[in-house]
C-alpha cells in the first residue's frame, strides 16, 4: 500500500478510476437497466413473444448464419416464461442500483442484457452494444463503494482508487468507441465534406423538432457538424493526456455530457442513446472531483494499495487481458471483415462473440437517407387505412417517425434488400394487430407495405419514388392509390 496522503502515480491518474466514481457508475447502471427494461417492454408482444414480428421459427431462419448467438429468451416462447426473465432482470437491476451482492447482480445484468438483446438484435443501436461491454467489464471491478449495502457488511477498503487490468480494460474501451467511430466517419464524404449533420436533421425519423428547425440553417449545421468531428477526436484523447491528467478531465466529463445529453440528446431521438454515453464518461470522474465535493478522510490513501498475490486474482487478471485482447482485434477486423476469413482470425472470432464482444462504430458515420412508411390496407367493406398510421389512408400525410427508436431500427431492416424474408410476419402482425378490436366489415382483405423515398423532400409526397416492399392479404390485391 502506498503511504498516506502521497500522491497517485502517473499510471494511477491515467488508468484508475476512483471507487467513488465505480459507485457512481454502478448506480447509473441499475437505473439505466431498469429504463432498457422499461423501454423494450412497451412493445413486449411485438418483439418478444410467437404473436410478433419475429417467432422463434423465424428468428431461426433469419440468423442461421450467424456464429455463437445465444439467447436464454429462445428457450421458451410463453410470454409467462418471457416476463420472467424481464422480472429477474429488473431484479439483477434493483440489486445493482443498491450495491446488493454486486458482483452477482452484475454478472446476471450482463447475461441478460445480452440475452434480451439478442432474442431481438434487429433494434438494437450501437449504445446497447455500448452497455453491454461496460456492463462486461465492470464485473471485474469493486463497485460496490458507498453508498451500498454491500458495504455495510464489509469493512470499507483501504484503497481509494482502483488499478488493475479492468480499470485499464475499460477505459481503454472507451476510447477505442471513439477513435474507431472516428475513423468511420473520416472515411465517409458527408463528414469530409461537413455535410453529415445537416444530412442527420432531414431525417424525420430520428430528428427532433428543433433538429428539424435547424434544416433551414445550413450553415450552422456545418459548423455543427466540424465540431462534433473536434470534440469526438480531441477530448478522448485528452482524456489520457499524462499532463495535468486530474484538471482536464474536471473539464472533460461534464463537456462530453453536455456534448451528448444537449447536442445530440436535443437534436435526435435515439432512445437512450445519450443517457449510455454520458454514463460512459462517468470512471473518468477524478478523486479531486469528489474530494471537493465530499471531503476526504486524511487517514485514507488516495490511491490503490498492491493487488493481493492470490491465484484467482491473477486468473482473473489474465482473463482480463485475453479479453482485452480479443476487443483490440475485433475493432481492428471490423474495419473490413471480408478480409480476414482464414482460421488464424476463426481463433479470435469464437471467443469475441461468444462473450458479446464483438463490435463494430460505426455510429451514424454514414447519415441514411429520409423515409417514410406507407402500409395501406384495403378493409373489407371497401375503405382504406394506413396501419402506420391507423387512420384513413392519405399518402400525402404519412407518419413522418416511427412509434419509437425501436420500430425505426426494425423498419429500417425491413425495408432492406436483406429484409424480404422479416415482411410477411411483419404483415401478418399489422393485420392482427388492427383485426383483433374490429368488427367483420373492418378487417383487412389486403395490404401493401410501401416505403416512401423522402430524401430531402420538396413538394407533395404522394409524388415520391415508392417501393413496394410486401403486397398480399387474406384477399391479395393492391390497394388503390
């Protein structure tokens, strides 16, 4: 252990994270659990049960190719058996949220994490992967520092700050987030040619009000667009600048939340994708940070004693690096994965997906095209509806988003040139859905999905380019348009 009031080293200031900021992260962990949790069952049956879009069956077909993807939600299909799993989750969540036996609340939040992920990885977004691999990480670190009940069962530790092959881990994850993101989208000429941001805001999809009245400004979203590129290259790697390590990161953290809570929290919906971020810049937080704000004990160190020389630590330890390891290569592959195919890559393959490691940043480093969704049903007593919308069909007035992050995501693979096969579920899930509270005259005889080309869109709508991507129905005809 290190004398009392001596200063951490420069490793320490780099690579450890104080136990307070662990308690921290732990805390904000069990609560963003909970709003996943929360958020996904608003559309329980669509996503999780045999009545949705994706049965088992299905979801067979569909990722029969894809190595070493498991879900514990695939063992059964009865919905009781599946709110179950959605009630141990919220329970592992609560338990993390209070530092309750934490390291086994956070081993069964990451198991289900995945699980519930992968029972339905159509919709999900580069911040759930994000959650997933902090969610990982953190299961080799202490965070059940005060305030928890864990610690009231345990002496307090001597140590203030943690330094060990996960606090590294982690924060060197972190960083490659950002620097693989960044390396995406400099690659891409929206972003070279300062044009992503604006690009973003056309899409009605995902593009708060205020993003959208931001359109008419071109030349703000430009220099919106320069500073975004700044700030995700500059302040991470600032993050780990061996100078004055402690002072840059007070300004930092509270600058990246303010960069995703604000900039991109108030100009795209993406569900909890700024919540994820912020919260990964929490283990950045320095000792001085809560020393200012809390006060600390002269009689404590401030930074971490020698790691115990016990077998299971160094087991431990070791897992860390490989997996430590595996997460250097995957970002590295990811760049093109076409061109590592042979066995010596296989290696590393197995283990990365295995464990969910697997990753890939491109986040919004090519800004999609603007869209809408048309599905227009012919009822039978001759009237028409839009199911999207559930109201009278009027292809001048589609719905601009989608009910949330989730259905974009799903729709944005089903209208897809890899979507075919998800269609006719996908149909036969509208139809139910709008059958099951109407009359004999009022169920669908057939419906056609369309997807609306509404890239920048002037002028009326009913004009755009249209694809149809599904057509049919209990009596299969087109609907007039």
């Amino acid at each position: 252990m290190l004398e009392r009031g001596s200063k951490p080293t420069r490793s320490e200031q780099l690579f450890g994270i104080d136990l307070r900021s662990l308690a921290a992260l732990r805390i904000s962990f069990g609560v963003l659990l909970l709003a996943d949790l929360i958020y996904r069952a608003i559309d329980f049956r669509a996503f999780y049960t045999e009545t949705g879009v994706m049965p088992r069956r299905l979801y067979l077909e569909t990722f029969s190719h894809v190595e070493v993807i498991w879900s514990l939600h695939l063992v059964s299909t009865s919905v009781a058996y599946q709110i179950g799993l959605f009630a141990i989750a919220a329970t592992a969540a609560v338990a993390l949220l209070l530092g309750y036996r934490t390291r086994t609340a956070t081993i069964v939040s990451w198991i289900l994490l995945i699980s519930v992920q992968h029972r339905q990885p159509l919709i999900d977004t580069g911040a759930d992967m994000i959650l997933r691999l902090l969610l990982f990480w953190s299961i080799f670190l202490p965070l059940s520092g005060p305030p928890s009940l864990d610690r009231r069962k345990h002496a307090p530790d001597a140590k203030r700050v943690d330094l060990s092959p996960a606090s590294v881990a982690l924060l060197v994850q972190i960083l490659l987030i950002y620097a693989f993101a960044m390396i995406f989208k400099l690659a891409d000429p929206a972003w070279a040619q300062l044009t992503a941001v604006e690009d973003a805001m056309h899409v009605e999809g995902v593009a708060t009000a205020f993003g959208r009245e931001l359109v008419a400004h071109p030349a703000l979203l430009r220099v919106a667009t320069a500073m975004t590129l700044v700030i995700e290259l500059a302040l991470p790697l600032l993050a780990f600048s061996p100078w004055k390590t402690a002072q840059l990161r007070l300004a930092i953290v509270p600058s990246m939340w303010a960069f995703h809570l604000f900039g991109v929290g108030g100009t795209m919906n993406l569900g909890l994708f700024e919540f994820i971020m912020a919260l990964t810049w929490i283990p950045f937080i320095p000792s001085v940070f809560w020393d200012r704000i809390l006060g600390r004990d002269p009689s404590q160190p401030i930074a971490a004693s020698a790691a115990p020389k016990r077998f299971w630590p160094r087991v431990r330890a070791g897992f860390v690096l490989f997996a430590l390891t595996l997460i250097v290569v995957d970002n590295g592959v990811a760049m093109d994965r076409t061109r590592f195919q042979d066995p010596i890559w296989a290696f590393f393959r197995f283990p990365t997906r295995a464990l969910a490691l697997s990753q890939n940043w491109r986040l919004w480093s090519t800004p999609l095209r603007n869209r809408y969704y048309v599905f227009a049903a012919c009822l039978e007593d001759g009237s028409q509806v839009d199911l999207h919308t559930e109201e009278a069909l009027d292809w001048n007035t589609p719905r601009r988003a989608s009910q949330n992050n989730h259905w974009w995501k799903y729709q944005l693979h089903v209208s897809g040139a890899r979507g075919k096969r998800l269609r006719p579920q996908y149909a036969r899930y509208l139809m139910r859905r709008w059958n099951q509270d109407q009359p004999d005259e009022k169920r669908v005889a057939s419906l056609e999905m369309v997807k609306i080309d509404a890239h920048r869109a002037a002028g009326a709508i009913s004009a755009l380019p249209r694809e149809t991507l599904w057509r049919g129905g209990p009596k299969p005809g087109a609907c007039r348009k």
